[in-house]
C-alpha cells in the first residue's frame, strides 16, 4: 500500500466529507457564541478536537457496519467492507483519534 492509498482510505474511514460539515456547524456555533473578541485560540483547539472526534465517530462507525456495507453496491468498496484496511487497525486508529480529540476539547 502507498502512502497516498494509506491517506486515501484513512480520509474515507475518517468520513471526512461528513466531518467537515460537523466542522463547519461547530464553527458557527462558537461564532454566534463567542463575545466581542473572537479567541482564535480556543477555536482553533474546538476545531482541532472536533475534527478528531468526527473522524474517530466515522471510523467506528465503518467498523460496526462493515458485514452490512459489504452487501450493498454503494459502500462494498469501503476500506473495511473490501478488507483493503484491517480492521484491528482501524479500531486502534479510531481509539486514538477519539484520545487525541478529547486531549484537544479538554484543554
């Protein structure tokens, strides 16, 4: 596997299309939110937790629907439905996602 088929499939776990509309919600929720003086910072820290939850949430997700995804035309060629990713490997990436964005959102 390639770095860039690596990538490729991480992003598609990670539902990331999906992901960035969370993201941009998320974004407007802390604008509308936020005092006068918008805190950079902070935002950059919800967003960067966010975006790891998100993607932790779609790789989860691929792994319990996995058996179901690979009956249906339009998900059997998802990384865990065609057993192009491994799965134990995914659910540790999704784990540490899911640490990673936590980490983030508390601090």
């Amino acid at each position: 596997m390639t770095t860039k088929e690596l990538v490729n499939d991480v992003l598609e776990l990670s539902k990331a299309r999906l992901c960035l509309l969370a993201l941009l919600m998320a974004s407007i929720g802390f604008a509308l939110g936020s005092p006068k003086v918008f805190d950079w910072k902070t935002f950059l820290w919800m967003w960067t937790g966010t975006a790891f939850i998100g993607a932790a949430s779609g790789m989860f997700n691929q792994y319990l629907e996995k058996e179901i995804d690979r009956k249906m035309n339009r998900t059997k060629n998802r990384p865990l439905a065609s057993g192009r990713f491994p799965t134990r490997k995914a659910v540790l990436l999704g784990y540490l996602f899911g640490i990673i964005g936590e980490v983030f959102l508390l601090l």
